[in-house]
C-alpha cells in the first residue's frame, strides 16, 4: 500500500529551485511507500553487499558498506529486515550501534544498489535491536530492522562492475571523530579522488513531532574524481547530478546541516569513511564553475580503514553513459583562475566553412576585449535551453542532462597589434574554429541557420597556448614544430595568421585528420616550410619516423594539440627521439 508522504521544508526549498510543477511535485511523494513490495523484499535477499546509513551519539550521519555471503541481508516480510554479517571493529556500523551511548532515536536508512545491472531500491525505518561479538580482528553484527519507507530508485550515474565476496582482514589508519578544522592527508585525498562511487548518509530530525524523523543514504556515482577537495584540504564538493526532482538526500542537508559519505576502493576494499556539517551551495558560486547547484561537506569526523570492505571487483568497469566530465574547483582549473572577465553579449557576423564539418565564426563584440595570442573564449550558451526541456532519462542523448551549455574554445584569430607600438590592441571582433560534433548540442547549433539569431555572453578570455609570449608578442624560438589532430588545429590557425608574415622563422606542422578537413590546410593562404598530413580514416598515421624525418628536430620548440590520446603518443614519441621536455608545449583541455 502506498503511504501519503509529506515532503519537510527542506525537500520543499530544493524542488522550488526547479520548473516541475508544484502538484507534480507533491504526487510524486506518495512513490514513497510504508512498506517492501515482495519484488523489493526478494530483492535485498539475493544481495551481498547494502548501504546503510546511521546516526552517532552527537546526531552525525554515518554511511557505510555491509557485505556477506548471499542471505546474509534478508527480507522477513514486507517491513523487517534481518543482516548478519562481519564488520571491522572501526565501522560506523559498530561504533554507533554498539555504543550505550548511542542515539535515542535508532533511525537507519539503507540502499540496494545491484551494481551488475544498475538496480537500485531505497529503504528507511529504525533498528528493533542489535547484537556485536569479536571474531579475531573483526565484529559480528547481527541487526534486526523495522522498515517505515520503501522507494525504488533510477540507474543513472551507477557504474557497472562485478563484485565478489572476499575475506580481507581490515587495518585502521586514520581514526578521529574530532577532526574540525584539520587537513585531510595525501592519502586520503588520493583516495577520493579515485573513486567513481560514493554512497551518501543524510537525515531530518522532526522537531515538532520526533518520532517522524527519518534518514536517506543513497547512492553517488561519476567520472573517478567527480567529488574533490577544496584548496584548504578539509572539506569535499560534488557537484549534483540532473536527478529525479525529490531531493530527499539534499532537501535533508537543507534542513539539517549534516552528511555523511563513505568512499570505497572496489580493489584493494579501502575505505574512508566521512561526516561534517554539509551546505547546498545554489546558483552562480566562485567553487565549481558552471554548476548551479554543488554540495559542500566540512569534515568533522573522518575513518580510513584499509581493507574494510569484504567486496572485490571482477573485470573491467562500464561507466554510466550518463556521467559528465569531473567537474573542477576553480583553484584546481589554470583557465578559470586566470580568465579575464567579459560578460558580454555577441553577435555572429560571419560564417566561413572550412570543411564540410569545420567552419569559422567570427562574432562582434560591444565593447573591444583584449586577448592574448591562443587566449580561449569561454562562451556560453545556456540561455539558448529553457529549464522546462527538463527529462529525468535520455539513453538517446545521455549527456545532455547535465549539459551546462557553456563551451570553451581556442580563439583562431589572431589579435591586433599597434602598428607603432607593436603592443597588442583591444579586439572588436574574435574568431573561433569548431567542427560540428555529431550529436553535440552546441557545434551542431552553431552550424545551423538558426546560429545568427543568437547572442552568446562572452564570459571570458583565458589563457594563451601559443608560440607567442609577452607583449609586444615575441616568438619563443626561430623554429618551430606544430603537431595536431583533429580540431587541434586551431592553436595553429591563431598563430599562423602572423607567423606566415615573420621573417627568417622557419615553422614544420604534422597535422592528423579524418574526412575532408585536410582542406583547412588547403584554404590557408601560404603553407608552413614543412608540411604533412595525415589521414587516419582513409590512408595513414603519424608514425615515430615521420616526426625524426623533420629537419633540427631537437633545436624545435614543439606544440602538440588534440585529443588526448594523440598527445601522449606524440608525447612518447618525441621522447624516443630526445626532444627535451622543456622544449615540449600542450594544449589543456581541462576547463
């Protein structure tokens, strides 16, 4: 039967955030359940391994991973649970059960998550009553649970991965329920910043009536590294996820303050086990940029346990389709902490096509901006997709759902200089190269009639990859080697506009392509004294002798831009032939 479930005031404040419907909004409470349906019941009985998140003496939530052979976690009827299973001696799960001093109100909130094929269901309710007995150097913990609340859940962000039972015998590294305003280690942040799964303890204490006080835990998946570690080492942020709009997890962080998550190492069963007092961080903020809605946990209490979990993975991982890039903190992203600020509207004054998917935009700005030779523009687009295009699920189009919408591009033009002074001048117009991406939102805009239409906002300019340094611009070296791939052209482009003008500097490019865009090259007025290419879908590849071939190799500086992969071959390559690394420049593609 489906139990009327009212939404607190922090549910409330989060969902108003959002387009959805106020009445849509309050049916989708009654999903919340009173009980198991039997599908649920079966279901946590066939697992080996359950989340579950509780409360220490002082209030804080836990979150931790309980595994055990199959029925170790077993559904009695539809609002019982019984779990029998063994438990490091520093677990959250021990500490805070087996206390006399632990919490009067015993809530306890779990998840099933079954990561071999995204299945995913939630439950919440309060424990009936708790055993614990040393086993060598762990804890037998045998619990009995009585379940209030029982929700099924989507797959999104989960990571497919085999896990099988395994015995580890768990050490404690790091113990210290007291840890406000201290750093996080090395290793724990190294730790972190592997995972590409976490699992999440929040609750909402009722302070009219306390017996309707709940707890979620719940699941977080990403990218390794989606949740990361602020300048100061003692808090952590993750950026949210588009979700299903009930904010239960965060709605309890609105109105409570508080959060507990648990980063487990599938390999080697490590485990770092946090808690602190949280904030959801809403809007335009200076942390994460182009996230308008991030989570922030200041540490307080904190557990590392090496080989904690008594899982394993088995075989390679398959990420969720519908993870997004790592978002990174602003003193982690070189571009963002040296943008200059623009905030302009633009307007699209030409198009010319370069290849049948590459073409130039060249935009007018309002007022002129200053840029550097191989600056980018950070543009954005968002304005452009109204809120109200909101889908839970696209397993077309998955990464559209968290699309920011805002792009980040290497300006092709090149800036003007004052013909007296030689210093660089304000531009009234920048250029930017794009290949239209199949499937991409933004590029495949831009290639369409509509694009004119449009004003963009100029956020900013950035950086500066280029052959060119100082101001009046300088070159680094009399000779030079490009080698692109693909869209990384572009650097090139930017600074070819000057170089085919300079005297006595002697430029070689080795540029990889596929389809037609070899004819970038061909619409170029003059050509480099040495030029190759390569197209990899039809006839060739770069080789190691097609970069030893080229005439003072070693007295070159070289500039490498393209996908990654590409630039740690050529990376490699150039190392073989003893190219010094200082004479080595790539293009970052981390904003």
């Amino acid at each position: 039967m489906l139990n009327v479930y009212s939404w607190h005031e922090g549910e409330i404040a989060l969902q108003n955030t959002t387009t959805a419907p106020r009445d849509a909004l309050d049916r989708m409470a009654q999903y919340v359940r009173s009980s198991m349906p039997l599908q649920h019941q079966e279901f946590f009985s066939a697992l080996p391994y359950g989340v579950f998140g509780t409360l220490d003496p002082h209030g804080r939530p836990w979150a931790t991973i309980l595994a055990g052979p199959s029925g170790f976690f077993k559904s009695t009827d539809e609002n019982h649970l019984e779990i029998d299973t063994m438990v490091a001696n520093d677990d959250p799960w021990v500490l805070n059960l087996e206390s006399s001093e632990r919490h009067d109100l015993g809530l306890v909130a779990g998840v099933g998550v079954d990561f071999s094929n995204r299945r995913r269901n939630k439950l919440a309710g309060k424990f009936l009553k708790s055993s614990f007995s040393s086993v060598e150097s762990m804890k037998r913990s045998i619990v009995s649970i009585e379940t209030t609340q029982s929700l099924g859940n989507c797959p999104k962000y989960i990571n497919v991965r085999r896990l099988e039972s395994t015995h580890r015998t768990p050490v404690t590294i790091t113990k210290d329920l007291q840890f406000k305003g201290k750093q996080l280690s090395d290793e724990h942040i190294s730790h972190i910043l592997s995972c590409d799964t976490t699992v999440l303890a929040t609750r909402h204490l009722n302070a009219k009536d306390r017996q309707l006080s709940d707890m979620d835990c719940n699941h977080r998946g990403g990218p390794a590294g989606f949740v990361r570690v602020s300048e100061d080492k003692q808090s952590i942020i993750w950026p949210d996820y588009s979700g299903n709009r009930m904010f239960q997890s965060l709605g309890n962080i609105q109105s409570d303050g508080l959060a507990g998550i648990t980063f487990p190492n599938f390999e080697n069963g490590d485990m770092l086990y946090i808690t602190g007092t949280a904030v959801n961080i809403l809007g335009e903020n200076s942390l994460m940029i182009g996230q308008s809605r991030i989570t922030k946990i200041d540490v307080t209490g904190i557990i590392f346990i090496k080989g904690a979990l008594q899982l394993k993975s088995v075989g390679p991982t398959q990420y969720s389709p519908y993870n997004p890039p790592v978002r990174y903190l602003q003193f982690e992203n070189k571009l963002a902490i040296n943008a200059t600020p623009v905030q302009s509207k633009v307007t699209l004054e030409s198009v010319q096509a370069l290849s049948s998917s590459v073409s130039t935009f060249t935009f007018k700005l309002n007022d002129p901006v200053l840029f550097k030779p191989g600056a980018c523009a950070i543009m954005d687009f968002s304005s452009l997709y109204s809120a109200e295009n909101y889908a839970h699920m696209n397993d077309r189009f998955p990464q559209s759902l968290n699309d920011d919408h805002i792009r980040t591009w290497t300006i092709s033009s090149f800036p003007p200089i004052d013909p007296k002074t030689k210093l660089l001048l304000p531009s009234k117009t920048f250029s930017i190269t794009v290949k239209n991406k199949k499937g991409g939102s933004i590029s495949t805009f831009l290639h369409s009639s509509d694009a004119k239409q449009f004003q963009p906002t100029l956020r900013g300019v950035s950086g500066s990859f280029s052959c060119y340094v100082n101001d009046p611009p300088q070159l680094q070296s009399d000779h030079l080697l490009f080698i692109v791939g693909g869209i990384g052209i572009t650097p090139f482009l930017s600074a070819w506009h000057n170089l085919q003008n300079e005297s006595n500097v002697d430029v070689a490019l080795l540029y990889s392509c596929r389809g037609d865009d070899g004819k970038v090259i061909h619409s170029l007025e003059k050509t480099p004294n040495y030029f190759k290419l390569f197209q990899t879908d039809t006839s060739s590849r770069m080789t190691v002798d097609d970069i030893s071939s080229i005439p003072l190799l070693t007295k070159r500086d070289v500039y490498i831009c393209g996908p990654d992969s590409f630039m740690s071959t050529v990376n490699d390559f150039l190392a073989s032939l003893g190219v010094p690394s200082t004479k080595i420049h790539q293009e970052s593609f981390s904003f």
